[in-house]
C-alpha cells in the first residue's frame, strides 16, 4: 500500500492497529515494515495521541509502558526527523536537555570503558576499567533528579489537560531505569568476590541494559515528551515549574541562568500569609502563623486527600520522607504514585468510601530507615467519608530506644 496518508487522525489509527499487532504477538520487524509501507509521514503528536488514545480505549497504561521501547524503535525513522527543542538558558527544558547531554556523556564514557575491558588482557587494567565503570554508574543515578522534577513538575500540567496517559507510561520507564541501575550497580559491588574473568564477564553482560535504558529515555524526551510539553503548557506554567525545581535538585548539571517568561511574566507562587484572627477549632484556637508552624514542626509527614480523589494539603516538613511539592495540590492521588502501585491506592479509597475499613498500614525498609506508612478514613461526625489522611513516619529511632528515660536530657545542644 503506497498511499500517503495526511489526515492525523488516519495516521494516529495506522500506528494503533500497529501497536495492537505488536501486543497480539506479531514480530517487530514486520510491524515496521508495515509501518514504512503506509505511513510516510508521523510526528510527535502523532505519538503522544496514539498512547493517549490507547489508554482511554481501555489498554492498560502498564501493557503499553512494555510495548514502548518497540513502538519507538518501529517508528525511530519518522521521530528521528523531529528536532531536539530549542529554548532559552534557564527554561526547564533547556535544563532538561543539558541535563540529557550529561546524561549521554556518561552512557559514552562507560561505552569506552567497555570497549577497552573487551580488549585488556592485564588483570590490573582490566580492574581499573571495571571500577571506572562503576564510578559512571554511580554518576548516573543522579537522574532521579531529573525524572523526579518530570513527575511532581511536569506531569501535573498533561493530567489537568486531561491527558494522563502517556505521563504513567513514561513514570513506570523511569521506575524501571532506576531498578535496572540500582540492580547493575549492587551486582557490580560483588564481583569483587569474582575471579578477574568472572568479574570481567559479569560487567560486559549486565551494564550494557542500564545505558540503553538511558539513552532511550533520552530519546523518548526529547522526540516525544518535551515537544508536546512545549505546545501544552503556557508560560506561567514553565515560570511555575522553574520556581520549585530548586525543591528536587538537578541532574549532573547545575543551570546557571535566570529565566523569565517573555514579556516579563513572572507571576510567584503564593504562600499564605498570616490571618488577623484566630482560626477557631473545637478544642482551642491557632492564629493563622501558629498553625502554619505547628503543622511544619510534626516528626511526621501528614497529606489529606478529599472524598473527591484529589491532593488539598500536605505538611511543610523539614525533612521529607518521600517527594511532595505544592504541584501535586489540585491533583487526582491516583497520579501521585508509580503505575504499578496504583491498584492498592484504588484498593484502599473505595473501602473507606464504602465504610469497610478505618486504617490501612504499610512499613518498609528504605535507605536503613524504617518507614510507617498509615492510611486514615476522615469521617464527619455523623460518618460520612470526608477523605483519607495519609501518615508517615520514620520509626528508625523509636525503634532502636531502650529502657527509660525520666529525666531531661537534650538529645543535642543547640548554639547560642
């Protein structure tokens, strides 16, 4: 079939159906095949409305987050032809996109270190190039960063545009390039109990995965993900991605510039300030400073979701447990968490909607902490669901207490 098609919508259901052959089992090769038959023209949107446009047909986000690497390469020849975006120093996606060219600076130099492991036959060098590759690696979880700021910055701004498909496909690949770094780099620290050539074979087998899966993330970016941004959001809503993005750090690569939207838009991110009354409760009353203060100082994190699915508040804390950033307020909890963990938030706000349950308690062990994780149905005082309170704490501490403590004791002193 040589027909050109023109019509977007025609070349969004052409990449469909191909998508879905990949799904039945039929073989990538010939799905391209086919593509490059039909389709002489595709863009990024097209892309980007295919996967918008499967999700709400009912696939499952976490089905196309695994065909994703192969409808990229199926259709490589048409995104190759897109440019990476241009914008001015200081714009998150030009900080994005420096961040990216660190990235792939990083995936370069560890590809050098394995070409030259292939090729050393001297165990010492062969030791010193297995190191410098791990060094690398360890270089390369800095792109936490960069995918934390995509997931609590940008994609907020697609799912209030209704479009939250694509966003979950790209969190779960960010979840699955962080495994595969943090299972390289662990399996890499015990080859030291290897022989050389065991631990030579280890590092050309394993470390290859984690940089593909770098590189294409790249990719994914900048063909895909970064111009839909670009056409999507509005000025104000970079100006207000660029404001917290100091909140979550940045990735090998520190922007040295100052952006303002054109036209000098550059309208602040608001925090609330001090009322002249005295917010009255039934049990006593806080000014409006004080309670802000108190709510910062809890040892725990607290985050209220309403009877309505969506983030209205979380604690100030001084030291956070996991990510929170003012982006999530206004947003559905269902998009706060990694695709696969999904289910159980579901799980857990229908049986307190439905009054089955009160409470729901997870604790884990992360970075040597122990973390207690508590779920509360928030009822009025005739019962009806009013939202789920979510407490999390870490116990590392209590935990690790013994006998009593009955006089004052400062755990620190603090200077004058």
């Amino acid at each position: 079939m040589s027909e050109i098609i023109n019509n977007r919508q025609k070349r969004v259901e052409i990449m469909k159906s191909l998508v879905r052959q990949l799904d039945a089992g039929v073989t990538e090769e010939k799905v391209k095949l086919q593509l490059e038959t039909m389709l002489d023209e595709a863009d990024y949107s097209d892309v980007f409305m295919m996967e918008v446009q499967l999700v709400q047909e009912g696939i499952p986000a976490e089905r196309i987050q695994e065909l994703c690497d192969t409808h990229t390469r199926v259709l490589k020849k048409h995104l190759d032809l897109q440019e990476t975006p241009e914008t001015v120093p200081g714009h998150p996606v030009h900080t994005f996109v420096q961040e990216n060219r660190e990235l792939m600076k990083t995936t370069a130099l560890i590809r050098l270190e394995m070409k030259k492991l292939e090729a050393l036959a001297d165990e010492a060098d062969a030791t010193e190039a297995m190191r410098a590759i791990q060094q690398q690696l360890n270089n390369l979880m800095d792109a936490d960063k960069h995918y934390r700021r995509k997931e609590y910055l940008l994609f907020p701004y697609f799912e209030k545009n209704n479009l939250p498909g694509p966003p979950m496909v790209m969190w779960g690949k960010h979840d699955e390039v962080r495994n595969l770094l943090r299972e390289t780099i662990a399996g890499l620290q015990q080859t030291e109990r290897m022989s050389a050539a065991e631990a030579r074979a280890y590092n050309l087998f394993t470390v290859g995965p984690v940089i593909e899966a770098v590189d294409d993330m790249v990719y994914k970016e900048e063909k895909i993900m970064f111009p839909t941004a670009l056409d999507l959001l509005t000025e104000q809503d970079w100006y207000e991605i660029y404001l917290q993005s100091d909140e979550y750090g940045y990735c090998l690569y520190a922007p040295q510039f100052e952006w303002m939207p054109e036209g000098g838009l550059h309208k602040e991110i608001r925090k609330p300030a001090a009322a002249a009354g005295r917010v009255q409760m039934p049990t006593g009353s806080f000014t409006l400073e004080e309670l802000i203060a108190t709510f910062s100082t809890l040892p725990f994190d607290l985050t209220f979701v309403d009877k309505d699915d969506t983030v209205r508040y979380f604690t100030p804390g001084k030291e956070r447990i996991f990510d929170r950033s003012r982006a999530i307020l206004g947003r559905k909890v269902q998009y706060c968490h990694p695709p696969k963990s999904v289910h159980i938030v579901n799980q857990i706000v229908k049986d307190f909607k439905a009054g089955k349950q009160e409470r729901a308690r997870f604790w884990i062990n992360l970075h040597g902490k122990l973390i207690y994780i508590c779920y509360y149905a928030v009822r009025d005082s005739q019962g009806a669901y009013l939202g789920t309170l979510e407490v999390t704490q870490d116990l590392s501490e209590v935990r690790s207490l013994e006998g009593e403590r009955r006089l004052l004791a400062y755990d620190e002193a603090r200077a004058n």
